[in-house]
C-alpha cells in the first residue's frame, strides 16, 4: 500500500524531462537578458576609455624602451604625468650639463620618439613642465619665490633641449615652463612635473564612438 501510494506523487518521466527543459529555458533567458544588459553597459564604457588607453600605452611603451620596467628612484609615472624629484634636476647652483644628464636624455627621447609619431603627436596639445613651489602664509614670500621657481622650469626646459636639441628644432611650440603653487605639508613640493597635456582630438573621437549609442 505504501509503494502504491508514493508512486502517486511521482511524476511520469516525460513530465520530469518537459520541466526541466522548460526551467533550463527559462534560466538561459534570464541569463540572455542579463548579458544584454551588461553589454549595452559595457560597450559605452569601452568607447570612453579606449582612445586614451590607447594613448596611455602608447606613451607607457616609450617610456619602457627608455627607462625598463623597473621602479626607478627619484622617478613616479602616472597617467598623463611624469614626476621627476627636484634634486635629480638642474637648479642653477650646478651646470645645466652636470645635473641630471641621463634623466633628461631619456626623457628628451621619449618626447622625441612621442613627437615624431603623427598619430601619438596628434594626441599631444602640451608637454608642460612644472616645478612646485610650497605655499607659506607669508604673501609677500610667496610672491618672492615664485620667480626663481619659474626660472628653474625654464632652466629644465632648457636642459631637456640641450640634451636632445631636436625637440626645440622641431617641436618647440609644444613645451612651456611654469611654477605651480602646492600645500607645503605634503610631499609633492619635492617633484617636478612633466605633464603631457591631451588635445581636444580624444575627446572628440570618444563622442564620435558614443553617438551610435544616442541613435
């Protein structure tokens, strides 16, 4: 009598195969819908970043045939920017040509190799080299700084074009020199930085690569 009664509440094996095909349907919808969903994100997403990460590896692979892979001392690379720690750099008290020699060549190559590329070059409106003068709440001091700070970046420009003239020859109007006033409690006073300024062109091509998505 018991087997005769659980048979009653088994399901035949074709009902069992129907439902579990029906639930298998069913979650690859689920799961469909949900890739549609990620993907209409995504997409958008990787049309913003690809123009400068295409740039970015650009000027990562330069500055790794330059400098290696290797962490160097004295020497940070972010996106956009090189950081470059002011005692490795010419400061007036030394000659341009014994301070800072090797770091200056290579990064003079690295913007020679950046420069001389049409399609790198394209991307580059300014290559801006900044020294960073610590703020005091002395006014008056801080106006009195500021000029030798500026003329030390004018100093390290000039070092950069000694050290490979072609970049002043060729490329001169892409480099300026200027100080930028920082909070003296941190540590960015001691860098001086190399920032490589994008032109409006990436900003253009990501608006150009999201319009399908607006259509």
């Amino acid at each position: 009598m018991k087997t005769e009664t659980i048979k009653k509440f088994i399901l035949p094996p074709g009902p069992i195969l129907s439902l579990t095909l029906i639930g298998l349907l069913l979650l690859s919808a689920v799961l469909y819908y949900r890739a549609v969903k990620i993907q209409r994100f995504l997409e958008p997403a990787l049309a913003i970043s690809e123009p400068r990460l295409r740039f970015t590896q650009s000027m990562n692979n330069l500055l790794s045939q330059e400098f290696g892979t290797m962490k160097i001392d004295g020497i940070r690379f972010k996106t956009g920017s090189i950081y470059v720690e002011q005692s490795l750099l010419p400061d007036g008290a030394r000659s341009e040509k014994d301070a800072g020699t090797e770091i200056l060549k290579k990064l003079s190559h690295v913007f020679l190799a950046a420069l001389s590329d049409p399609d790198i070059r394209n991307n580059i409106s300014l290559i801006l080299v900044s020294t960073r003068q610590p703020l005091s709440p002395d006014t008056a001091l801080n106006k009195e700084m500021r000029t030798p700070m500026q003329e030390r970046s004018l100093l390290i420009l000039n070092s950069l074009y000694s050290a490979e003239p072609q970049l002043e020859k060729n490329f001169g109007m892409y480099f300026a020199a200027t100080t930028v006033s920082v909070n003296s409690a941190g540590r960015e006073p001691y860098w001086v930085e190399f920032r490589i300024v994008p032109t409006e062109r990436l900003h253009i091509e990501v608006l150009q690569r999201l319009m399908k998505y607006m259509q």
